[in-house]
C-alpha cells in the first residue's frame, strides 16, 4: 500500500471592534481551487473583553461553514465520477 503526503494552507483573518468579531477562513487544496467561508462572533456589552474569545468563536464558524462546503463539494465530486446520487456525507 501506498502512502501519499498532502498538505492543504489554511488561513484565518479577523477584524474586531469592541463588540464585534468577524473571522475570514481559506482553505487552499493541492488542486489549486480554493474554498472561503465567513463567521462572526459578537460580545454581549455586559461581558468583559476577551479578543481571544471572539476569534474563538468567529473563527470556529469559519471553520465550520469551510468544512460544510468541503463535505458538498466532495459528494458532488462522487456523483460525477461515479454518474449517480450518492448517499449524503454527514459530519
């Protein structure tokens, strides 16, 4: 069996405010295509400032929204090849 090595960049951005995080994830993958996604996070003004936090959470949902277009892209990948509807991939 055959081992193959592949690394995929991953970047995060954000942009805060007092009360505001705004997190932009990409992903880049080996085939040159790119995937992006957006999260956001937003303080209550009753919590203390945790920039961490923000970008925690933002980040978090970037993250999540990137892998939800991966599992899509994907099952669309499968159905191509394979000219049929595949099961749905779940998380």
């Amino acid at each position: 069996m055959m081992h193959t090595t592949v690394g995929w960049h991953v970047e995060l951005e954000f942009r805060e405010d007092d009360l505001h995080t705004e997190a932009v994830a990409l992903v880049r993958l080996p085939d040159g295509s790119e995937v992006r996604a957006h999260g956001h996070a937003t303080r209550h003004h009753t919590d203390p400032r945790q920039p961490r936090v923000g970008e925690e959470i933002a980040g978090a949902r970037a993250l999540n929204e990137i892998a939800m277009q991966l599992l899509t892209k994907a099952h669309g990948e499968i159905d191509s090849a394979s000219g049929r509807t595949s099961h749905p991939i779940h998380v």
